[in-house]
C-alpha cells in the first residue's frame, strides 16, 4: 500500500520535478519494486552496497579449498626442493624426523632401513656433500652420526694441492695435523679420501687459517654450507 501512495505522489509532482531529480526518484520506486515484490532480488541489491556477499556456492568454496592446499602443497614443495638427493646411482633418499632437542647436532634419525636397502656403517649425504654414516638401522629407520659429532675423524685433504688433513667434528668443525710449509688458502675445498666414504665427497670449505697450539701444525675451521635443523632430506649411499 505504502509503494502505490509513492507511486501516485511520485506521478502528480513530477512536472515539477527537475530532470535530475526524477531520475532520482525512478531509481527509489524501482529498489522499493524490488523490496516488496522480488525480496531476493532486494537482498541482493543490500548485499551489493554493504559489501556482503553472503555464502559461497559449493563451486566457489571447493574451489578456494582447493587453492588453498595448493598453496600449501607448493610451500612444502619448495621447503623441500633445495634438499632433494641428487640421484646417485643406488642411493636412497630418507626424510630427516623431529632432531632431538638434547642431542641436536651429534646423530639423527631418518626415514629409510633395511626395508629399503639401506645399510650399516653406510655413508649418509646432505646436498651433496658428506653428512654423515649409519651407526644404527632398523627395518625401516636409521640412526645417522653426522660430521657435528665430536667424536667424528676422518682424513680428508684440502684445496687444488691435495693437503692431506685430519677431520674433526664438533660444532665448529676442524682440520688439524696440515703441514706448516703446506699451501692452503681461505675458501679451499675440503674432500674425502677416507675409504669408508666416496672419494673425493665434499665436506665443506675451509676458514681461519692459524697455527696449531703445539707450533708443530696448521689447523682451520671447515665451514659447512647448511645447518644441520635445516637439513629435511638425507642421501644414504
């Protein structure tokens, strides 16, 4: 009733009604049409203007699901990438469980065992480069003893040269035992020559060159290039 009162006022004071203004008030009777007569439409109409958009169709949220996980997926993913083995042959790749808090850097537990092939005393790669051996293996875990634990000796030798060295794990890993006449410089290489391991696996490269605290010898610290909390994926060889 109140829309038909509009309307008739609407038709007997538009000839004094400016142009603007009865576009104006064409477009109130049209929204109050919409209000009384198709509701939805009206809903929609105060949806539009508050910025509301009500629910989803079924389509519309599967879809925002979906992105979602894949968003998710791809984050992983490049979690992951910079640590993927680099497919040597008869290797076998394991993922890295939860490092255990009191023992951080010493050993580790991975996700591969006998079920998979892997092996006792077998040499474990992280990017690449000499992360540690299997110490401990079950059917389908391993316990891995990494280069971080000061417990760990290895020969090794150093930069273009082939200066023969001892490596010694700990935190900061170091070579002893390099001859004082020998040419090494900062940022050589250091590379296995242990029979355990590949021959010529890299280790790391070394850094704070400085004599021994005996005089006798030169020693350095071996800079690895990744933290052990950072590595998620394993090579065991």
């Amino acid at each position: 009733m109140a829309l038909v009162f509009c309307l008739a006022f609407f038709v007997v004071h538009s000839r004094q009604m400016g142009k603007s203004n009865i576009i104006l008030g064409t477009g109130i009777l049209a929204v109050a049409f919409l209000l009384v007569w198709k509701p939805e439409a009206g809903w929609n109409v105060r949806r539009y203007f508050s910025g509301y958009r009500g629910d989803e169709t079924g389509t519309e949220a599967d879809l925002r699901a979906e992105n979602a996980k894949l968003k998710t997926e791809l984050a992983a993913l490049e979690s992951l990438s910079r640590d993927l083995p680099r497919n040597t042959p008869g290797s076998i790749p394991a993922f890295v469980y939860a490092h255990d808090p009191l023992n951080f850097t010493d050993e580790i537990l991975v996700s591969a065992g006998t079920a998979e092939g892997a092996s006792l005393d077998a040499p474990v790669a992280a990017r690449g480069i000499l992360f540690g051996k299997v110490t401990a293996i079950y059917p389908e875990k391993s316990l891995v003893r990494t280069i971080f634990d000061s417990r760990w000796r290895s020969a090794v030798r150093i930069g273009t040269k082939g200066v023969e060295a001892l490596f010694q794990g700990g935190n900061q890993p170091t070579v002893v035992l390099i001859k004082k006449d020998a040419e090494i410089r900062e940022g050589d290489a250091v590379f296995n020559i242990a029979e355990h391991f590949p021959y010529g696996i890299t280790l790391g490269t070394i850094t704070n060159i400085r004599e021994s605290g005996d005089a006798l010898f030169k020693e350095a610290d071996v800079e690895i290039p990744y933290r052990v909390g950072d590595v998620e994926i394993v090579d065991i060889l």
